[in-house]
C-alpha cells in the first residue's frame, strides 16, 4: 500500500513540476515577443524614414513654453 501510495504522490509532484516549468516557459515567451517588438520599433525608429513614439524635443519644447509664464525672480 506504501507502493501505491508513493507513486501518486511522486506522479503529482512530476504534474505540479511540469506546470510550472510550462507557465515559466510560457511567460518566457511573452517577455521575448515584447521584448523583440520593442526593440524592432526602436530600431526603426532610428532609420532615415522611421517614425520615432517618444520625441523629446517635442516634450522639451512643450515644458519651455509652460515655463515661459513662470518669472524665476519670484
């Protein structure tokens, strides 16, 4: 009966371990396809005809205008 039992719970260990080994596995993968679809944007966002997401200067020029209204002598 020790037999017996033993190998259920050896076969459920061995199923909690492959599921989790398959979810590491899985996460792997989605944490690659990001990864590799952000680092093809930003590639292409450095190319003569590419479109960059984030352009500083456009938020620079923004924040200067705002503190244009802002006297420093104050």
């Amino acid at each position: 009966m020790n037999t017996l039992e033993a190998a259920y719970i050896f076969s459920i260990s061995l199923l909690v371990i492959a599921t989790l080994i398959n979810g590491a596995i899985h996460l792997q993968s989605r944490i690659n396809a990001y990864t590799r679809s952000a680092l093809e944007s930003e590639i292409n966002s450095h190319e003569a005809d590419g479109e960059k997401i984030f352009k500083p200067e456009n938020f620079i020029r923004e924040i200067s205008l705002f503190e244009q209204d802002v006297d420093p002598a104050e």
